[in-house]
C-alpha cells in the first residue's frame, strides 16, 4: 500500500524547559491563572459527545470549575438526544445536536471532542478555524485518516489556537524526570525499549453497554452524523453504541489504547516518525468484534533505536511493576536502563548482571487527569501552546500506529520515506 501524500516539515517545539512549570500544576500556577482571571470572565467550555469519555471529562471540569474558578461548562452536544439531555440537564448547559452550531457559539471559548475516533481531526479542524481552543480525546484520527491527521496538524500549528491530545499519562513526572536523565547521557544512546498495555474486556456489553437496544435513526439518533465520512451501511444499534468494537470506526489496541503508552515514551527518548513498522496479532479471544484484542508492534526509528510494544484485552497482567494499565517502560541505552518499580525510577548499569542493587530515584508526582486538564487551561488562559501533549508529537504517534495497522491488514512490512513523505 502506498500513499504518496507530501508530509509537512515539522519543528518540534521544545516544551522540556518548561516542563517543571507544567507537568506539576502548583500552588503558585494554581494561583496565577486565578489571578490572571480576577478581572476577566471564565472560559466557556462546550463538550462534543455526551458518552462515556464525555461524561468523564465533564466531571473533572465541574471540579475544576468549582475549586478554580476559571472554567464554566457552558454547551453540550451529541447525536443521540438521550445521552446529550442527560449530560447537559446536570450541568445546565445549552444543548446542540449538530457540533457546528456549538462552535457558532459566542460562549464557548474551549472545545473537548471527545466523539468516536473517526471524528476527531474534522471536529477539531473545524473548531480551530472557528478560533477555539481544542482538548481532543485520543487518538487523533481514525487510522484510516492519515491525510486527515497531516491537515489536522498542519491547521493547529498555523493556528495560535492551544491544542492538547488526551494522553494523560503525560501528567505523570516520570515521564519528564525520565527524559530528563536520558538527555543528560545517564544511559548513554537508547537502544531498545519495551513497553505495553493490558487489560481485560471485549468492549462488548461489559465496557460499551447499550443504552437502548430498540433505538432506531430518527429526530433522537442521526445515523448519517454518527457515520461521517465512514463507510455507509443500514444502522445496527451495536455499531452505533459499541463502536470501538467494529474497524470503520476505531482500531483496537493499535489506535484505541497504544496512544497511551507510545506518547510519552517517544517523549522520553526523543523520536519522530518510525523508520520500519510491523505488526501482528488479530481476534484470538474475541471473536464478536471486528477489531483485533490482541497486537503486537516492533518499531524501528532513524535514530537507532527499536521498540517493542505489546498487548493484549485478553488478560490484565502487567508484569509485578504496576503503574496504570499499562506495562512500564523498559528504556535500554548503550550504558544503561531505565525502568520504574513502584514509586521509583530504577537505574540499572549496562552490566546490570554485575550489579546488586539499582540506583533509584523518586518520582516526583503519579499521573492525575484532573492536573492534565488544568495545565492544559493554563494554557488557554497564557496562550501558550507548548502543551503536554502537543499536536506535533501526537501526528509522530499516530503515523506510527497507522502504519502498524496497515503492517497487520496487509501482511506486509510498512516503510516511511521521510524525504518523500509517504508510507509504502
């Protein structure tokens, strides 16, 4: 498979000098957004997709609402009339069926998409345009959407608008005070990393339940919006309330959960786009679903470096170094390693045979969506655009996670061509 699409040369904004004042939402930051905001309205917040993220993410900012100040949910939208009367009726926010009457909206100042994957990068676009800031859930497109996920990125950075990717992984500490010691040479050049995710669940009625199992298109549920540019097909209330289980509109492992393990890993060792991708893996539990529940990636980077990532939905062990679900990251380099046992960062020599005991170092703060969500309001609020997870890092995760999925529905290796900027 081929796409000969020109991919735009990108800067990667060095955000590591300020990584001390935004990864660890202070006291004193806390503070100065108040007071930045004394004199000023509160930011108008419009949430697009009333389900289960959505719901979430509505309860974290109530609680920065409530606690901060500068926030205010003001707007609600979502396809299915149910979902959306019910969010909006608890926070008393304005109701809108179609997204782009809510970006009409003089009142909301920040948008969180937090809609099926395969709208994520046209809603976002079109959010930026209309000069709103954008939370947007991850992934940021479908993995069908390459050419979608270069012009989303393209659009943001022209922008002056703030953009943050919802990895919120990429709240927790160790993640800067890891790369932190690999830029200083503690393990000298990586060479190898392994990491992962696991869990247990088929996103069948034990993690996407259907809401109404008699729901049919019409004035409550718009089937042609739930379906975007997705293929067209008759509604199946499945599809419409489990979507994460079917490839039209979500990718499984790949897209679905290896964000969360890929972004702050490529963070800490400082790549870009993959060199080599291959995948393996399919249904070996789950056979109800279109989506594989087991996947397996090796990743190959210019810089030298390969990376091995796995999963499975099959079963939830980690390994007996627990952090989150996913399986913490094991950062080999020429001198070293470093990997994290409980509350610790652990170094470990090249020679680590050798060697008794590790040296270990402690990890300043966990991971916290609630303090992801206001460093990205900081943000907003200061114009500052060097987010958590900006957009740039995210487009560098998600075509490595596209050509995973081409790798495994082909068969084949996937390869990118930096200087042409195409997949083969």
């Amino acid at each position: 498979m081929r796409d000969d699409l020109n991919v735009p040369k990108m800067t990667r904004r060095s955000f590591i000098g300020k990584s001390a004042k935004t990864v660890a939402m202070t006291a004193v930051s806390i503070s100065a957004v108040k007071a930045s905001l004394a004199q000023n309205s509160k930011l108008g917040v419009g949430m697009i997709g009333c389900g289960g993220r959505g719901t979430h993410l509505s309860q974290a900012l109530k609680h920065i609402q409530d606690k901060d100040k500068t926030i205010q949910l003001v707007a609600f939208c979502d396809v299915y009339k149910p979902r959306l009367d019910k969010l909006a009726d608890i926070y008393k926010g304005k109701k809108y069926k179609d997204y782009r009457d809510l970006l009409n909206d003089k009142d909301v100042d920040i948008v969180f998409v937090a809609t099926p994957d395969h709208h994520h990068a046209q809603q976002t676009i079109d959010a930026v345009n209309a000069g709103k800031h954008v939370y947007c859930e991850k992934p940021m497109t479908h993995w069908r959407q390459w050419e979608l996920a270069k012009k989303m990125t393209e659009v943001v950075m022209k922008s002056d608008r703030v953009f943050q990717i919802g990895t919120q992984a990429m709240s927790d500490s160790v993640f800067r005070q890891m790369k932190d010691l690999v830029n200083s040479g503690k393990i000298g050049q990586p060479v190898h990393v392994e990491c992962g995710y696991f869990r247990l669940g088929d996103w069948g009625e034990r993690g996407m339940p259907i809401d109404d199992p008699n729901a049919k298109p019409g004035p409550e549920l718009d089937w042609e919006a739930f379906l975007g540019d997705a293929p067209k097909r008759e509604f199946d209330v499945s599809r419409f309330f489990r979507w994460r289980m079917y490839e039209d509109y979500a990718g499984g492992m790949s897209t679905d959960l290896y964000p969360h393990v890929l972004t702050p890993v490529a963070y800490v060792i400082g790549v870009k786009m993959p060199k080599i991708v291959v995948a393996t893996g399919g249904k070996l539990r789950y056979e109800e679903r279109e989506v594989p529940d087991t996947f397996d990636m090796l990743i190959n980077y210019p810089e030298k470096i390969d990376l091995a990532m796995l999963g499975t939905q099959a079963n939830e062990y980690q390994g007996t170094s627990l952090r989150g679900q996913n399986r913490v990251p094991i950062i080999r380099g020429w001198e070293g390693t470093l990997t994290i046992d409980g509350d610790d960062i652990v170094y470990w020599p090249a020679n680590a045979l050798k060697t008794r005991e590790p040296e270990r170092i402690p990890i300043e703060k966990g991971e916290n969506l609630i303090d992801f969500i206001r460093a990205f309001i900081d943000c907003c609020i200061k114009g500052d655009k060097n987010t958590l997870s900006p957009v740039d890092l995210a487009f560098w995760v998600q075509t490595t996670l596209i050509m995973g999925m081409l790798s495994w529905k082909n068969g084949k290796m996937a390869f990118y061509e930096e200087d042409k900027g195409i997949i083969i």
